[in-house]
C-alpha cells in the first residue's frame, strides 16, 4: 500500500512539473484548433494513413517545444535572440546556395533525415531580435532605432522574397513591424511610409516574378484566367459555396475528392473545411480562433517587461494574421499568397514554429511575476 502512495504521490509531483508552466485555457484552445486541422486533413488528404502519422509526428515535436520554450525564462529567451537572428540569417542564405528546389522555389535545406524550412525559423527569430534591441533602448528609443530595425527587418525579408517566397516575405516583414508599432513607431510616420509604399507600388509590380503578377490580376477578377492564375479561387469559392450552412458531411466534399481543388491539404484546407461542414463549422472554427487570440491579448497585456509584452504581443498579432490572411486568399478577398492556416494545414516546420508562439505566450504568463521589469 505504501508503494502504491508513494508512486501516485511522485506521478503527481512529475504532473505538476509538467504542466506548471502549461497555460491551460491557451493550451486547450489550441488543441481544439489542431483537433479541427486533424479532422480536415483526414479527408484533405484522402485518408492517407501516412500523411496523418508524419503530421502526428509533427505536433508530437511541436508540443515538445512549447513545453521547452514555455519554461524558459523571457529574460532567457531574449539572451537567445541574436544567435538565433544570425543563424536565421546564416540559413537563409545556405537556402539561396544550396536549398532545394520544390515547385520552382527555393525555399528548403536537405538536413539529410528532414528537409528544414528556415523561413519559418526567422518567423520567431525576427521578432524576438527586434523585442531584445528595443528592450536595450528601453527609455531612449529615437528614430535612428526604427532605421536599425528596419534593416533587419529587410534583410531576411529579401532573401525569403528571393526563393521566391512573397507571402513568407511579406508575413516577416509583418511581424516586424509590429514589434515597431507596440515599441511605440508614430502613426506620422506610420502614414507616410504608407503613402510612400503606394508611391512606390508601380516600381515594386516590375519586381514581382511573373506568376506573383497574375495572382493580384486575378484577385481583382477572377474570371479573366479561371483555367489558369483564377483557378485556385474560383474552385475555393466553389468549394465554400456549395457547403451551405450545415455543409456536406464529413469526407463527403465532392471538390477535394474530385481533384478539382489544389493544394488541398496545406493552402487551401479551409475549403475542404467549409465545404464539408458548412457555415455553421466556419463560424465556430473561427470562434475558436478569436478565443485564442483574446487569451493571448490577455497575457500580453500583463507581461511585466517591454521585451515581453513585445514579444507577446507580436505573436498575438502574426496569429491573427495568418489566419485572417488563410481565410482571405481562400475566400477570394485577399490575392492567393500561399499561408497556411494556423494548426490546420499540412506542414510540420509550420506547426513547431506555431507551437513555439504558443510556449512564448506560456513563458511570459508564467514568470510575469518573476521578471523585473
């Protein structure tokens, strides 16, 4: 009897080790989310047993990391900012020398045992390097700060645009200026570089590679290329359509398993969704999405550190955004930019580096009231 206490007794003591640091409302609503994305996937995927295992595995990794991340200090994690900034960097160039070409991108290093997409590294590298510089100046932030910034936004940014990556190089430079507006940029300023940007958009369309061109041509109207740029919108459109309101039925859409929609179980996956379980399971996955992101505003909120609150808060805002940018390119009010949809898509980099947002958040709920600030 004594042994059966005194193993309950060290089960219960190696729990709570476990999950000392686990934010548990975050941590269900985002299992939740991953719940929908594995019932999806089933069927995106046409029952690919294989397919399903390599994402298990995946989300196994994903939620090893989350754990790692959300017990380490913040004051830790921004130490970890520039060696991570650097070796981002380092990669991203290794990428345009050596990476793998898939689809006509550049966009992958062969590690021998897993092909690594470092664009998604620099998704949390970024942001952690611009919180630890701002954290740095705290109390004497001038202009000459948002320059420096700037340019290390632009650097990564450029060499994921390069793979050729647009919407990576547009989500990184996304997260960048996040961290710029909460570490207080000027709405002035904000403003002008708008203008500027428009001023400028004529320059940038000669820039843009030939298929990126026909994306924005045909979000503007699909119906000039439905065969061609059009097709992966008009058949979304189709797909979210004729789901109604109570949609198909699960693993009874007839535009995934007929083939007629591409890139069914990564970019596209929230038509598969909508399809087969209509607008009702729309308005609810994306309830889940807005619980999740006011939880995490919550914590952001009460981070105890600037370093903290930028970091928290920037991935709160990438989170919304990947998501908001997903659903819009599917739905046909946003050019098709290939971003996955947040948990649900197919891809095991994206889902570790998710989870890694994730365990940020955990980190900074946690020890909010052990850091000084």
């Amino acid at each position: 009897m004594e042994h059966r206490l005194a193993f309950f007794d060290a089960a219960g003591r190696l729990w709570e080790v476990l999950v000392r640091r686990i934010d548990r409302p975050l941590f269900a609503l985002a299992l939740a989310i991953v719940a929908v994305g594995f019932v999806t996937l089933f069927s995106a995927a046409d029952e690919n047993v294989a397919r399903m295992t390599n994402q298990a595995v995946s989300l196994g990794l994903a939620l090893v990391a989350m754990w790692v991340i959300a017990n380490i200090p913040p004051q830790n994690l921004a130490r970890a900012a520039l060696p991570l900034y650097a070796a981002g960097v380092i990669m991203l160039v290794a990428v345009a020398l050596y990476g793998v070409i898939v689809n006509g991108s550049r966009r992958w290093l062969d590690l021998g045992v897993v092909r690594f997409q470092p664009s998604e590294l620099m998704k949390v590298a970024l942001p952690l390097m611009l919180a630890w510089y701002f954290q740095k100046r705290e109390g004497r932030i001038a202009w000459f700060d948002f320059v420096l910034a700037a340019l290390l936004i632009a650097v990564p940014a450029w060499l994921v645009k390069r793979q050729p990556d647009l919407g990576t190089g547009l989500l990184l430079t996304a997260s960048g200026f996040y961290v710029l507006f909460l570490a207080g940029l000027s709405w002035k300023l904000i403003v002008g570089l708008a203008a500027l940007g428009a001023a400028a958009g004529p320059y940038l369309w000669t820039h843009l590679q030939d298929y990126q061109r026909a994306r924005i041509l045909t979000f503007l109207d699909p119906s000039t290329d439905p065969l061609g740029a059009g097709y992966h919108t008009t058949q979304a459109s189709i797909a979210i359509g004729s789901g109604g309101v109570v949609g198909k039925g699960w693993l009874n859409g007839t535009q995934a398993h007929l083939d007629f929609l591409p890139e069914k179980h990564t970019d596209f996956i929230f038509a598969v969704f909508g399809e087969e379980f209509g607008l009702i399971g729309n308005v609810l996955l994306v309830v889940l999405y807005l619980a999740l992101i006011a939880r995490a505003m919550m914590i952001a909120s009460n981070a105890s550190t600037l370093f903290a609150r930028l970091i928290a808060g920037t991935v709160t805002l990438m989170l919304f955004t990947y998501a908001f940018v997903n659903m819009g390119m599917v739905t046909g009010i946003l050019p098709v930019v290939g971003v996955p949809l947040p948990f649900v898509s197919y891809g095991g980099t994206a889902m570790v580096s998710l989870f890694i947002g994730i365990g940020i958040l955990m980190s900074v709920q946690a020890h909010r009231k052990l850091v000084t600030s």
